[in-house]
C-alpha cells in the first residue's frame, strides 16, 4: 500500500519544533483539500502524538506525512521505553484529571489509528479521509 502514498512532508522534531510543525502539518493538509471541523480534528490528533512523543518517548521524533486516494497518512515515531502495558485502550481520564488525553484526541481527530509499540519506541499512524 506503500507505492500508492505520496510523500507530503518528513521532519524530526523535538520540544522547541512542536509549533512549527503543528503549522506545516496543518499548511500541507489543507493544500491536499481537508477543512473545517475535520482539518481541525486530524491536526489536533497529531499534535497530540507528536507532544506524546516529546513528553513520554525521549523528547523527539519523526513526522512523516503522506498522501493518498482519499486520504492522508501521518506517522510519528519515537525512540521512548514504550507505552505501559494497556495503555491503548485504557479509559478516558476524570475530567479533574490535568493530562491523559492524547490518545483519545487522536482517535476522535483520525478515520483510523494504528499504535505500535515496544521497548524500542512507539510508531502511531493517523489517517483521515479527504477529498
């Protein structure tokens, strides 16, 4: 499925570069035709991963962003220890509670969401339909 997906945009990123490519990631996205509610939601969803990734994998990662039939791909990668056993589908937090959102943003902001994970970092792949 690889071949028919065209390179939009790859970036490492780390704490200092979060903002910049929140803006890029929103920038390409609507340039390949996502708007409104849902260009909202799917930029939301990865800056919620890729702040995981700076928080919780080892302050940095990598960003790929891709094009497709109908749809766009992201990937954010890390090098972190991994998410703690449950991690993906563990409840939502009280809503008193101050983090512990980001995955279920992510959900909420992707057509489709894939979370691997290991002692060697985690990859989470975020896909949004368009048009």
């Amino acid at each position: 499925m690889a071949d028919e997906l065209e390179p939009l945009l790859s970036r490492d990123f780390d704490r200092d570069s979060l903002v910049a490519l929140r803006r890029e990631v929103e920038r390409r996205s609507e340039q390949e035709g996502l708007a409104g509610l849902a260009l909202y939601r799917f930029v939301v969803a990865v800056n919620e991963i890729t702040t995981n990734a700076v928080r919780h994998g080892g302050g940095s990662g990598r960003l790929s962003l891709w094009k497709g039939p109908g749809r766009l791909r992201c990937e954010v990668t890390d090098r972190g220890g991994g998410l703690p056993a449950g991690a993906e589908q563990a409840p939502a937090p009280p809503s008193t509670a101050a983090n512990g959102r980001g995955l279920l943003l992510a959900r909420h902001g992707a057509s489709r969401i894939d979370v691997r994970s290991g002692a060697d970092g985690t990859s989470v792949v975020l896909e949004v339909n368009c048009p």
